[in-house]
C-alpha cells in the first residue's frame, strides 16, 4: 500500500512524498502521526492512500502534477 502526501502552494498542488510499504492495519492518523516526526507540517498538506502505483499516477494526474 502507499500514501501521496500532497501540498498546495498558492493554487499549485505539489508532490512532498511517496510513502511505500504502508501497512494496511494502520489508519490515516496513525500515517500522518509516523510522518510529523520526521517532516515539517503544513496546513495544506494532503494524505491519499494507494493500492498500487496505477493510483499513484492517477491521484498525481488528478492534481495536475506531471510525472
């Protein structure tokens, strides 16, 4: 499983992290708690949870971010 975590900037969402291996028991919560610890918080950000990386690419197009 993975987790987009996304950021806008002045109307313009950004990509910050893929995160990989993300066990499936854990909770949105309980990502963004492991994720705080080693990153710089922003009011902006935006979690997504993938399955694979076909959903990956999907939420990145959603957003207009070019891969």
């Amino acid at each position: 499983m993975f987790c987009v975590v996304l950021n806008q900037w002045n109307g313009i969402y950004t990509l910050r992290h893929v995160l990989c291996d993300i066990d499936p028991s854990k909770n949105l919560q309980q990502v963004k708690d492991h994720y705080y610890r080693d990153f710089y918080r922003f009011d902006t950000d935006e979690f997504h949870f993938c399955n694979d990386m076909a959903e990956v690419e999907n939420i990145l197009k959603d957003h207009n971010i070019k891969i």
